[in-house]
C-alpha cells in the first residue's frame, strides 16, 4: 500500500498541470446517424469560451481552449483573445479544417490538383496569422487525406505534396510558434491515409525541423496498439508535442478520456512523469479531443479533466526508485506489483484534499450542478446551437 501521507511534491505537480479543453466539446455534436441537440449549448465562439473558463473555474487545471478554424471564426481574434483573457483562460492550439470542403473530395493539401493544394495551404497560413493574433504558440494539423481504393492516386506522390504543403506553413512560422501533426490510422479514408500513423508524422517532423513535433490522439491507433510506447519513444526523441485525449472504445469515438481505459492512460501518464514531462515548461500540450453526443457537456468535460488529472496522480506515485531496483534485479512480478500498486491506489481523497487547499470545491462536477450555470445558458441561450463536430 502506498503511504499518502507525505505528498508534497505530488501535489505541486499536480498543482502545475495543465489541460487544454476543445471549443468544440462544448457545441451540438453528434454521430453521421444523427445530431441529438441540447439546450443551452454555445452560439457563438465566446460563448464556447465561457464554458471552457466555466470549466477551469471548477477544476483549475483547465486554463486554456483550443479552437477550431472555421467554426470559431471571427472578426477580431485580438478582441476574442482579450474577451477569453479576461474570464481567466487563454486561447490555446489553433486547429485547421481542410476536410470540410467540396474541394477537398480527392484530399486537401496531398490533391492531384494544384489549385485545391494551394487553397487548403492558404488555409494553413490563415491559421497561423490568427495565432500571431491570439498569441498562440500551437498549430494543430490534421489531414483527412487518403484514399479509398488502390490505384486511385499515387501513394508516394501524395507523400511529396504533404511535405511541400508542411514547408511552407513551417517557414511562416513566427519564433514562439510551432507546428503539432497529428496522425490517424483511417477514417474518412479507409484504404490509405497520408498520415497515417506516429512514424509518418515523426519523419515529417524531423525532416521539417525543431518546430515541428507529433501530437498523438489516443482515439487514433488499432485495436491494440501500445499507445505508452509511442510516448516514451517521441519523448526520448524530444518530439513529442502535444495529446489529443479521447477514449477509444472501437474506433475514434472522442468520448470522454479514461472512460474506455483508465489503465491506459495511467500507463501513458506514467511515460509522461518518467520523463519529467508533466510540468508546462517541458512544452507538451496536454489536449482533449472530444465530442459529447448524449451527454451533457460541460459536466463531461469536468469529467474528462478530472480523468486525466487522477491518471496523473496515480502516475506520481509510482515509486520509481522501487520500480528501477526490480526492474534491474530482474524481478518481473515485482516490478509489475510497484506499478499496479500506484494504479490500485483510490487517489479521489487525495484530490479532494488538494482542492479544498486551493480554494476549489472538492468535488468539481457536483459544484458546477449547484452553480446554476447549467439552468443559467439554457435560459439564455434559448435559441442557440452552433455547430461544431459532426453537426
Ligand atoms: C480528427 C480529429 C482532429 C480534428 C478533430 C475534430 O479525427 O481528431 O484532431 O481536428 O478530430
Ligand atoms: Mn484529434
Ligand atoms: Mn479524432
């Protein structure tokens, strides 16, 4: 049993993490089958914003939202930029939408044809100008090309337009800014996708440069795949760049993180600790990726902080030195007895404890139900429901 006791520098760890929510978790989402949607969801980009700080407010680990480049579109991005500042979070990675276009049927910026190539690089570039607006340092990039049968364009040619499209937005990059490229084994292609996997993104990322690092969606592997490898793997090659968490019950799900395998993220969270990766100087943006179809949102995303942020904790108590010392007299079962011990350990005590040092409710997704926002959007935002993921 793990002494809980004495947790100081547990607890300073924890108390420096940081969560990136999604604008779009907050909108109506739903399956290509069928949008279901809810009262009180956002109309607006700061509207979304709102609810992200409403989220930050109850956990405190939750200072910044990740948008969605057009769904968050805007006039200004100083002013949206001030108007999240001062509710208390930031504007975070900046995500591109090169898939939600007729042009982009045969892909965007791998396209046979240079016209559409050059469009959805445009689109690339238009993302960064808005981060130098937001001040934002991450440009989150994710292609939806691929192709759904052999034969129909050539694989390695594809390869080569990826590469031309990835220099050009890394060369408009400002000093602070950098690029995430994020991986995806399939869907919506489902015979070849150009990025398919970590070690496509990895090589892009080396070829391009310093700025340019991996960022994984756990939603995004086969059945199977040792998702904490890959961690350890980009980590000891400094390029690991960022999380998209998610669940990932049979495919891409983006439900809430932990709820399909909280052992899994306890695994990756451990790589992440090992590494002495968890603080935010280290540079790994730790993002959720999700949509909530059923569910209401914002208590989800709570939940999905609260998820991560208990992984962690788990993860910190682990101790290492018990673990190496197995790990070097080559005792199997001992070693794995140091690290399921940290896992088994019920860590919600802990937590609790933690927020009521730092002002917070202890128990943040009952706290936002007797806050009365809930009761508060869905009067005002009687009318509204703006689109987001899948809507
Ligand atoms: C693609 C993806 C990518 C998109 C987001 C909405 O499946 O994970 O990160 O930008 O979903
Ligand atoms: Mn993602
Ligand atoms: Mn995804």
């Amino acid at each position: 049993m793990i002494d809980l006791s004495d947790l100081k520098a547990v607890k300073e760890a924890l108390r420096a993490q940081r969560i990136e929510t999604p604008s779009w978790a907050f909108g109506n989402s739903g399956t290509r089958f069928k949008v279901f949607a809810q009262r009180g969801v956002p109309r607006s980009p700061e509207e979304k914003i709102a609810d992200a700080a409403t989220v930050h407010r109850f956990t405190g680990i939750a200072p910044s939202v990740a948008l969605h480049i057009p769904w968050d579109r805007v006039d200004d991005y100083g002013a949206l930029t001030r108007y999240a500042k001062d509710l208390g979070v930031e504007i975070g990675a900046i995500n591109t939408n090169v898939f939600q276009d007729d042009d982009y049927k045969l892909g965007s910026v791998t396209n046979p044809d240079p016209g559409i190539r050059r469009k959805a690089t445009d689109h690339l570039l238009e993302a960064i100008s808005i981060m130098d607006a937001t001040g934002s340092r991450d440009l989150k990039l994710w292609f939806s090309d691929g192709l759904n049968y052999p034969g129909q364009d050539d694989l390695r040619d594809r390869q080569d337009r990826l590469a031309e499209a990835l220099r050009e937005a890394y060369d408009r990059l400002g000093d602070h800014q950098r690029i995430l490229l994020e991986y995806k084994l399939f869907e919506p292609a489902f015979y070849a996708t150009d990025v398919p996997d970590w070690g496509t993104s990895y090589a892009h990322c080396v070829e391009l440069g310093p700025k340019a690092t991996v960022c994984i969606d756990t939603g995004h592997h086969a059945p199977g795949t040792n998702i904490e490898f890959i961690v350890a793997f980009l980590l000891r090659q400094g390029k690991l760049g960022a999380f998209d968490f998610n669940s990932r019950f049979y495919a891409d799900d983006d439900l809430m993180a932990g709820a399909a395998d909280p052992f899994q993220l306890f695994r990756i969270m451990y790589e992440i600790v090992r590494a002495d990766a968890l603080d935010p100087s280290h540079g790994i943006n730790f993002m959720l990726d999700q949509c909530h179809n059923i569910e209401a949102k914002i208590p989800a995303v709570i939940r999905s902080v609260l998820n991560v942020q208990e992984a962690t904790a788990k993860a910190l108590l682990v101790d290492r030195d018990a673990l190496r010392a197995a790990q070097r007299a080559g005792d199997v079962l001992g070693a794995n007895a140091v690290l399921m011990d940290a896992f088994n350990t019920d860590v919600r005590p802990l937590l609790a404890e933690l927020r009521t040092e730092d002002g917070l409710d202890p128990d943040p997704v009952a706290a936002y139900h007797r806050s009365g926002y809930q009761q508060r959007i869905e009067a005002e935002r009687a009318d509204g429901q703006q689109a987001g993921w899948g809507a």
